[in-house]
C-alpha cells in the first residue's frame, strides 16, 4: 500500500472528510487531495505531523511497515544505540552478545540482592 492508499484509509477509519483533516492540519485542500491521489507527497514535516495525528509511524505511512503502531518510542538513546550496533552484527555474534546481556542480569540480580 502506497502512501495515499494509507492516507486515505486513516482518513476513513477516523471518520473524517479530506476537508476536517486540511482544516486540522492546516493544509490546503488540494494540497490533501493530491497526497490522497497519488499525485503529490508530503515533505518531512508534513509526514509527521500525519503520523503525529492519526498516531502511527512514519513507517506505516509511507509502506515500510504494515505495523501502524510506533515500536520504538518508548526506549531511551543508550538502548537504541544499542540495538543499532546489534542490528550490525553478525548472527553468531548477536547470540554471544545475548549470552553475555544474560549474564550481566543474572550478575546484576545478584548484587541488587546483596545490598
């Protein structure tokens, strides 16, 4: 599904009109009207503000995804630094990295209990 395509699905699932939604953006009428049909796209800004109002991912707007659902908001910048180099790595490697974070836990539940 394109980028119109899921606009103009949200639009309906939320029960608006292209209108309400200009009028709520601030964006003009045919300016909406192309995004929906295909014949324009949203810059940066405009694209979040879409994925800020119908609360769904960047992502799921343009057909990166089919989650709708923002998947990462709610870790901080070390866990996402994290998962960036995990992303990197071989699979080998990711499984000795999850054995060490396993046992960093288990060494982290122990000194938590001895204080």
């Amino acid at each position: 599904m394109n980028f119109g395509e899921r606009l103009k699905q949200l639009i309906e699932e939320n029960n608006l009109t292209q209108r309400q939604l200009s009028r709520e953006l601030n964006i003009a009428p045919t300016t909406l009207s192309g995004y929906a049909n295909g014949y324009r796209e949203p810059d940066f800004f405009t694209l979040t503000k879409f994925a800020d109002y119908f609360n769904v991912s960047v992502d799921y707007l343009i057909g990166y995804s089919d989650n709708p659902y923002h998947t990462r908001t709610s870790r901080d910048q070390s866990a996402e630094r994290l998962l960036y180099y995990y992303e990197k790595l071989s699979p080998d490697i990711r499984e000795l990295l999850l054995d060490e974070a396993r046992l960093l836990l288990k060494y982290n539940h122990l000194n938590t209990k001895n204080t």
